[in-house]
C-alpha cells in the first residue's frame, strides 16, 4: 500500500461514526399523521362542509364541487360542470349510491362501496385508520413538490391496496396513489394534497390536483366550515 493508501485509510478510520436514525414504521408515520393534522382536536369534529372550485385544465372545463361529512360514518360529494353535467355519490352510514348522466342512479357494491365506506369512516376520524386498513408499511422515501416524503403501502380489509405519502418533517399527508373501481373498470387516480390550512383546530388540503390518465383536475376548496351540521337528506339516496 502506498503513502496515499496509508492517508486514506487513517481518514476513514479517524471520521467519526455517525449513527442513522432508526426509520419510523407505516403505523406511526400514520399516526404522527393523525397528530399533525389535528390530533386531539378531531374528536371535537361532528361534521364539515367544503365548498370550491374543480378544474379540468386542458379541455377547459370547470364547475363547483361540495363535500359534506357528518359524524359517525356519513359522506358526500357532488360536483356540476358545464358540459358535463351533475354527479353526486354518498353513503349515508348504511347505503352507498352514486348518480351521474352516463349511469345514472346506482347503489354501490364490492370496491366502490368499500372505498366510499372508508372515505366516510376516516374523513372526521382518521386516528381509525386502523378499523380500514389491515396493514400499513414503509417501502421507502421519495420526493414529492421538491420536499422527502415516505412512501406507505395500504392493505385495506376490504379493496384495492393504496400508496399514500407524508411529508417528513410536517407529517401531514401530500400525495396518494389509488385504483378507483367505476362502472368502466379500475382506473389508476394520482392526488397531490396541497395548501394546508387550519379550520375549526383541524388541517384540512384546500388544494388536491389529479391525475387520471392524460387527464390533470384541480379541486380547490374556497370555504370549509367545521360543526356546520349538515342535513341528513344530503347523504339519503335520492328516490328513483
């Protein structure tokens, strides 16, 4: 070994020994979700209403979209855009039913209901991640708007599994990777979760962009109310 051999091993054995953090499991990345956006202030939440904007950027088509939660398991949303027309889909803590102007009125079964159900189960209680999701694994760290992220496999008890991602330093949630079942077969929908804001002591996405298939969507919410209580018909499924 030569001089310079001698000088690089001396250097390696005099740095000093730098310990790596041990990597956080899938459950406490979700739970430290749970804190960040909210923690203990969630169980004051009974109910919220969202009212914005939905944006299909290249075909220039936009609309109004509404989300309505109410504890314990109600859910909706409805969206109405020129050209396209109004959709709605709900559970209203038993039924799940969709409507739209291509399938018109239909009660949900198998993936679409699951999906619908956890929706409507973690949207006011996501420390209940558990009561839905069978497992929860780190499988790595990405980049996600420039910033680390880690990078969670979902296995629900009931559907698809789903990729979600959580900032590393705030906790909260930036993106998710999800097969969405639809009378036309499974489709691959990407959301960016953005523009964070506190609501009623809660952290809610004002912003969601996303991607499904050629096709980029912006949701952006421009009023949420929290404990605005909203009626039982909302979720109820429309008569036929």
């Amino acid at each position: 070994m030569n001089r310079y051999g001698f000088l690089l091993l001396a250097a390696a054995c005099a740095a000093p020994v730098v310990a790596q953090a041990p990597k956080p499991t899938g459950a406490q990345i979700l739970d430290k979700n749970v804190t960040a956006s909210g923690g203990a202030a969630w169980q004051a939440v009974q109910s919220f209403t969202a009212k914005g904007t939905v944006t299909v950027a290249a075909q220039s088509i936009s609309g109004t979209v509404e989300v309505y939660a109410k504890a314990p398991n109600k859910f909706a949303m409805k969206q109405s855009i020129k050209g396209v027309g109004d959709s709605s889909s709900a559970f209203d803590g038993t039924v799940g039913w969709s409507k739209d102007g291509f399938s018109g009125l239909r009660e949900l079964k198998g993936g679409e209901l699951a999906a619908l159900k956890a929706q409507s189960s973690l949207s006011l209680r996501p420390s209940l991640w558990k009561t839905v999701y069978s497992s929860a694994a780190l499988i790595g760290t990405v980049k996600v708007n420039g910033a680390p992220a880690y990078k969670v496999k979902l296995t629900p008890k009931v559907g698809n599994p789903e990729t979600q991602y959580f900032d590393v330093k705030t906790g909260l949630q930036v993106r998710s990777d999800q097969v969405v079942e639809s009378p036309q077969g499974k489709i691959a929908v990407e959301s960016y979760l953005s523009d964070y804001r506190t609501v009623g002591g809660i952290k809610m996405p004002f912003k969601t962009r996303q991607l499904v298939g050629q096709a980029e969507i912006v949701i952006q919410f421009t009023e949420v109310k929290v404990n605005a209580t909203p009626e039982d018909s909302v979720f109820a499924k429309p008569k036929e």
